[in-house]
C-alpha cells in the first residue's frame, strides 16, 4: 500500500463554480458527494487534484486557494495522472475507483476565468464513490500500485 494525504476537501453547490472548503464531507456510494453539485449516477461523481500540480500553477505567481480548480478533494504525495482507469483509492472507510484522467475544460468556466489557466484538464482525476464514508483533511489515503 501507497501511502497519502489528503490537504484538503472541497464543494459548490452549483457546476461552473469554485469549490470551497469545508471540514469534511460525506461520499455516498453510487452518487458521489453530499450536496456537491457533481454528485449523481454518472462516471465524474467526485474529482481529485494533487498539491504538487497545484503548485506548478503557483510558481507563475497566483495565488490559489483549496477548491479553485474545482476539485472535491486536494491531495498530496500521489501521482494522481498516473494512476491507470479502475484504480482503487481509499480515503478513511471509503473506497473511489478511478473512472476519467483530465477532462476537456471549455474557458468559459469559472476557473479559467478567474485563474488563466486550469491542470485539471491535463492532471486531475475522477472517480466513482464505491463504498461511502465521512472524510476530512486528516483522513489516510492509500492505493495499490
């Protein structure tokens, strides 16, 4: 098992937007986040971004914030673009499967417009809540290789 931290847990309550942090937050198995906007029955119920892709931004002299690219969950100390489709995430109790690497960012979004640019087309992740549970920034995150 791969070890990891999770910095921080994010969500909007509308698509489009910046997500903000909270405390904690609740995955529920088959639909994604409690009162996230992405939450449904679908493949992107929940997206990760990795500090270390963060900072790539920053280091161009932005300021960023948890949850400005939009992701529901920040981590650090993973390879998050790596990891193949099917991948195993666990988080504390719950379990995510890896379902999309990036995504198509149309800059009409919210983040590019406030940002300039977006990793999370070319290294954010997305998954599917397999097994539910509450997480914070202090929950474990491991996987298998």
């Amino acid at each position: 098992m791969i070890q990891f931290r999770i910095l921080a847990v994010n969500i909007s309550e509308k698509k489009g937007e910046l997500k903000r942090p909270v405390p904690q937050i609740r995955l529920v198995e088959n639909w994604g986040i409690e009162n996230d906007a992405h939450a449904g029955d679908w493949h992107r119920q929940v997206s990760l971004l990795a500090q270390e892709d963060i900072d790539t931004i920053k280091a161009r002299g932005l300021e960023i914030q948890f949850g400005d690219f939009a992701e529901n969950i920040t981590t650090e100390g993973i390879e998050l673009h790596l990891l193949p489709i099917g991948a195993r995430i666990q988080i504390g109790e719950a379990i995510l499967e890896v379902t999309q690497i990036g995504k198509e960012c149309h800059h009409g979004c919210a983040v590019f417009q406030q940002i300039g640019d977006c990793v999370m087309p070319r290294r954010g992740i997305f998954a599917r809540v397999i097994r539910g549970g509450v997480i914070s920034h202090e929950s474990p995150g491991s996987y298998d290789i």
